[in-house]
C-alpha cells in the first residue's frame, strides 16, 4: 500500500506537547505509520495469522477484530487470504478509525466482505463468530474488565473457534525486562523515531497502555476457557497467542 508522506507519525515531534494517548482525528491520520515504525515485525505477524485462518477456518466463516482501528489488519487479511470466502468485521469505538477504515474498504473495493461498526468492544456480542482478533487491543482496556471480554470472546465463538491476542508485554524480571525495553527503543530509533519522541509517547501511553506478562495473558487466556493456549510469535516483549475453543 503505497505511503502518504503527510500521514508520517509526527505527533510527539514537539517537545511543549503533553497529553494523554487518545485515538483521535489526529492519531487516526498517522496511525498506519505509527503500527510499521512501532509493532516489531508487525505484517509478519499479519501473514501469520493468515496462515493459521486459512488451515483452520471454513469457508463462510466470521472473522471479527475487536479494536480493529484504521481496518490495516481485516484490510491484510482478506488481501492474503483472497481465495477464501470469509466475512470480516471491524469493531472500534472510534470514529475518526473507523473512518479510515471505511474508505481503505471503499478504496480496494472490498465493501462486500470487509464490514466496520462502531460500538464498545466490552459490549460486543457476536454469536457464531469463527475467529476473533485482538491485535494490542486488549493492553488498553481496564485490567478488571479484560478476564470478562475474554470470557465474551470464548462464549461468542463456534466450537473449535479461535482467538488471536497480541500483546506488547513485561517480564517481572527487573533486568531482563529492562533490556528488553531498551532493545525496542533502539528498535524505534532505528525506525526514525528521535529520543523526545519515544520519552513522550512512552509518558502519553503511562496508565492508559498497561501491559501483562506473557504468563498473565496466557492465564487469562486459559480462565476465560481456552484449553489449548500457545503463543505463535515472540520478540522479547512483544508476543502472539491463539487460543482455541474445544469441540465439545
């Protein structure tokens, strides 16, 4: 998809600016950019989830992103796995996302599989859903409320359904997890993302991105009923799970 150099992820160039994260019209524009130059290996995990819809999804089957935003994944997936009949809907509180989202389907002529409806992921319920994706969605919700949308998740989907949750993430080892941060914020440097940004970001994002250990995502996970949980992808704190409902 060919980039705008307008819609370049500048928002934390200026050192006076200081607020909380929001997904506004202004971090809409630029959310595109911000996900490469951001999420390590970000279409790598894309094209990994294609591979595990394709070899475990029936055609006809509903594919629904919870925190889908501009649609970039639902748009991806359904561009990699084109030869499959699915239906994807995209669901995001967020106008000015979904509004992107909307145009991107318009724009690649994908109205007819590609849906976007605006309404709070807590009080989402989508029976007979194959497959739901929760791509660094659920690092933003209360951690009280995230078991519960979890258990939703495993309630709404058909029998052998899956869940795909993606996660930035800590280590509750101090040096381990303190490297980590630094291998990411070399990361982002190396993507073109100066030392004021990534401090302003990261104080923007404090309380409101609130990540989980690998092994609290995975407990989660499991509470919420997934038997089979095992995570797919992993750089350092970064990680990928599927989940999968039994058959009975």
């Amino acid at each position: 998809m060919p980039k705008n150099p307008d819609n370049r992820d500048s928002l934390f160039e200026v050192e006076q600016i200081s607020e909380d994260f929001i997904f506004n019209e202004r971090v809409a524009q630029v959310f595109d950019d911000m996900l490469d130059r951001s999420v390590p290996f970000y279409r790598e995990v894309i094209h990994s989830i294609a591979r595990i819809l394709d070899v475990t999804l029936a055609n006809k089957s509903q594919i629904v992103d919870l925190g889908c935003a501009t649609g970039a994944t639902l748009l991806q997936l359904s561009s990699l796995l084109e030869k499959r009949d699915f239906q994807y809907t995209g669901i995001d509180n967020s106008p000015a996302m979904l509004d992107k989202a909307q145009l991107k389907a318009e724009l690649f002529s994908k109205q007819e599989c590609l849906h976007f409806i605006q309404e709070d992921i807590l009080d989402m319920d989508w029976p007979d859903t194959s497959a739901f994706i929760l791509n660094y969605t659920l690092q933003f919700i209360r951690p009280i409320n995230r078991e519960k949308l979890l258990k939703q998740i495993y309630t709404n989907l058909v029998p052998g359904g899956i869940c795909i949750l993606s996660e930035k993430i800590i280590s509750h080892h101090p040096n381990l997890n303190r490297k980590f941060i630094d291998i990411y914020h070399t990361f982002k440097k190396e993507r073109g993302y100066s030392e004021l940004e990534i401090a302003k970001k990261r104080e923007a994002l404090e309380n409101i991105l609130i990540p989980c250990s690998l092994e609290e995502n995975k407990a989660m996970l499991q509470s919420a009923g997934f038997v089979e949980v095992e995570p797919f992808f992993q750089w350092f704190n970064f990680v990928s799970f599927i989940g999968v409902k039994p058959l009975s």
